[in-house]
C-alpha cells in the first residue's frame, strides 16, 4: 500500500492535519535535524576561527597516567620545510627524527697539577631544588601570527668559529624585532630533544626584566624554532669592543654609570637564579645581552639546563677556565659564591672595555696563580671603589667572597656617585690575539643565543 493510499485511507478528505500527522517523519524530524546539524557545524567553524581556545578546552584532556610531555607551539611560517601537524614527545628522544647526529668537536684535554690547598670544612654537593611544571606556559593562539616577516640571517658580531647546530635569523612578529633560533635539519633526535626541552626549562623559569623573554615555540612543524625578543646591541663583548671604536653606528658609549647600572642589572638576574637554587657558570661579557636601550640581560642559560634537566657535571672547556673559580677548577664543590667570582671577572671585562681577564698567564700557570694570592690587575677606567669590588669578588676561598646582595648593594651604591664620563681604550681589538689570551681551545664557539 502506498504512503498516498495509506493517507487516503486513514484520514478524510481535506483534513490537512492527519496528513501532516501520516507523513510526520518526511516533513518534520529530517528537515529540523538537518538544520541542527548545519547550525552545530556553523557554531563550530565560527568558534575555530575566532576562539580557538574554547575549542581546545572542548576537547578531551589526555589521561594524567601518561609520561609524554608535548611542547605546543605556534605555526611554523610558510616555505620552512613543513611537515604537517608533527608533535614532539619530550620524554622520548628519538621518537620525532630517525637523523645521526652531527660530528662534534673535541677541544685539547688540559691537565691541572694538583696542589695543595687550603682546609676547609666539608662541603656537601650543589643540588639545585627548582622544579619546573609539567606545561610550559603559552601565548593564546589567535594572538599569534601565521608568519614570520622580513626573515633574514643574523650572522655572527665576529667571524669566530661555531659548532652550534642553531641557526639565527632575524624577523618581524606582532610589529617587533625578535630572533628565531632555529634548529639545522642536520641535528639528530637528542639534539632536538635537548632544543624543545631548554625552551621548555626558560618558559618555566618565569619572566624576569633582566633575562631575555621568551615569545613562542615553533614545535608543530619542521623546522623546530624558538622565538626570543631581540636584543638589538647583541652581547656585551662585541658592544664593549665597539665602544671602542669612534664614530659607530649605532652610537656605542659606555660610561662610569652605565656599567655600574648594567652590572645591577646582571647581579638582579642572577640573584633570581640563585633564589631558585640554580648555579649559573657560565657569568662572562659575551652571556650578556644588550637592548636598544642599553638594558642588560643575563644569558648563557643552557649550561643551566643541561645541570639541571640532564644532570650533566660541570663543562671541561678551555675558554671558560679565566673566569671560573679556584673551587671549579679544581672540580670541588661548587656554591653561589663560584658565580660571584665570575661576576667579579664580568666586572673587570666592563671596566677594562672588553679585555681577556689574566690576559698575561695561562690556562696552565693559572691555578698557580691563584694559589700565590694575586688578583686581576686594575683596568685604566676602573675606580678605587669598583675595583675593591672585584678584588672581594675574587678571594681565593669562597667563604671570603661577599654575597650577591652584599655586591648589589655596593652597586647600587656606586650608580649614585659615577661618572657620566664616557670611558676610552686604546686600539681596536685584535681577534686572534683576543682567543690566545682569553685561553680559548681550538673549537670554540661564539653563538651568543
């Protein structure tokens, strides 16, 4: 029987009512479910384009028994070799790449005579407490651009050799300079386990106003990329030499002032580090970041991490030994106090425009000359105030060293009464001579970020 007959049969003729009741199914329910479902489907398109957010807080939350941790970050930009909505585990290393590593290079094992040193008390292992979160802490997506602009290449201030598998580049985002450190496609799993992890480490470390920030992570797609602010006059060692140097462009002067408020501003952002229990060692000239403004901003923050995250010990490097304490040296101990000695040498560096500190003795005569109680010469610039500030940051035994708040403190003081004197060395500095005297190993790198 048809749906015709059966409405003919079942209700009057002329009964309009019946029929819509007979034929119920075919001109109501589907009609009203196919408007539900093209209404959801808007309201849904509408909420990706203009709230994302709401849309990820929609989505089922991964189970907390799970061991990944996955960085997210924003859109790689168009052109970059993309591999589509690709995440990184951090806690498996070769779970994102199947490439070997690259060859690294090996620096000249140094030998240190052992001597014989003062007694001190016993000292237990620096054991850093800080613990990061689970997430680091992202910026809200529709507040992210789909591109990089005007992306150029940031070579280095000065041709030094690098064996960094991190490319710099320049670029706009959201109408301001940043610096998009990005990962060569030659880097291995570990190495971009180890890239996505220390991005990871500086977005839980927190905002402070004397370490560069960090603005976004590219970790969706191929290439991985971090994104830093930029700061523009690059690091403290290659600004220092171009105060040397006259009619520069930009204008670089460094006065009295200016070094006592630089050097605040370093001991403020280490002072941070030490309140979480974090040991620097890496305090030098060329781990400090210099804005458009003159700020400075404490770097050289991946020894930090590697300590902390991977347990790695203390870094055999011949161009670090000049500014490391006699305890590091010896591979004792080491405290907060080691950073104060490297901060006196940094202090030194500033003073003197960008001298190697103990320029006149070895990397092997120079735990000798520690021993014999002799100190960093004073600079041409330096004041009797200043330089006693790094003669006490640089005692032989670390209990005789003052405390970062004590040197802040004697900072602070000294901003007031300095000099606006704009400070002067003779010549320009010569590369070469700069490394032998610095102590630097035949592979050396100078990538500042």
């Amino acid at each position: 029987m048809s749906s015709l007959s059966e409405a003919d049969y079942r209700c009057k003729h002329g009964d309009t009512i019946c029929e819509i009741r007979v034929y119920e199914q075919e001109v109501i329910v589907v009609p009203i479910l196919l408007l539900a479902s093209f209404l959801v489907t808007l309201v849904f398109i509408l909420l990706l384009r203009f709230c994302p957010e709401k849309v990820d807080r929609m989505r089922p939350k991964a189970s907390k028994s799970t061991t990944r941790r996955v960085l997210h970050g924003i859109d790689a930009p168009p052109g970059l070799n993309v591999l589509e909505h690709e995440s990184i585990a951090l806690d498996m290393p070769s779970s994102y790449s199947t490439f070997q590593p690259p060859n690294t290079y090996s620096s000249k094992a140094l030998s240190v005579s052992t001597l014989s040193l003062p007694p001190n008390p016993p000292k237990q292992p620096f054991k850093p407490s800080f613990t990061p979160i689970v997430q680091p802490r992202e910026l809200p997506r529709q507040r992210l651009p789909e591109s990089f602009n005007l992306v150029t290449p940031l070579p280095a201030a000065f041709s030094l050799h690098s064996d960094s598998s991190v490319s710099l580049y320049r670029a706009r985002m959201e109408n301001r300079n940043v610096v998009l450190r990005v990962l060569n496609d030659s880097a291995g799993a570990t190495e971009r386990h180890s890239f996505l992890g220390f991005a990871s480490f500086l977005a839980q470390l927190g905002p402070h106003p004397f370490l560069p920030e960090l603005l976004g992570v590219v970790s969706l797609r191929a290439p991985l990329v971090t994104v830093m602010e930029e700061m523009e006059n690059r690091d403290l060692l290659s600004f220092l030499w171009r105060c040397r140097q006259e009619h520069v462009d930009p204008p670089c002067e460094m006065t009295e002032r200016r070094m006592y408020t630089m050097a605040t501003q370093v001991a403020s952002a280490l002072e941070f580090l030490h309140g979480k229990d974090l040991l620097h060692g890496n305090i030098r000239a060329r781990s400090v970041l210099v804005s458009k403004g003159f700020t400075a901003k404490l770097w050289g923050l991946h020894g930090v991490y590697t300590r902390k995250n991977q347990g790695a010990t203390w870094k055999e490097d011949l161009s670090m030994k000049k500014w490391q304490a006699p305890e590091v040296l010896t591979k004792r101990p080491v405290s907060q106090s080691s950073d104060v000695w490297s901060f006196g040498v940094l202090l030194y560096e500033m003073a003197s425009l960008g001298e190697a500190p103990f320029a006149e003795i070895s990397v092997n005569e120079l735990l000798q000359f520690h021993q014999r109680g002799k100190s960093l010469k004073k600079p041409t610039n330096c004041s009797n105030s200043l330089y006693s500030i790094i003669k006490g940051c640089c005692h032989w035994k670390d209990q005789d060293r003052p405390s970062l708040a004590e040197v802040s403190r004697k900072l602070l003081s000294g901003e007031k009464s300095a000099s606006d004197k704009v400070l002067k060395a003779s010549g320009t500095v010569n590369i070469e001579q700069y490394l032998q005297e610095a102590g630097y190993g035949e592979a050396n790198s100078y990538t500042v970020f």
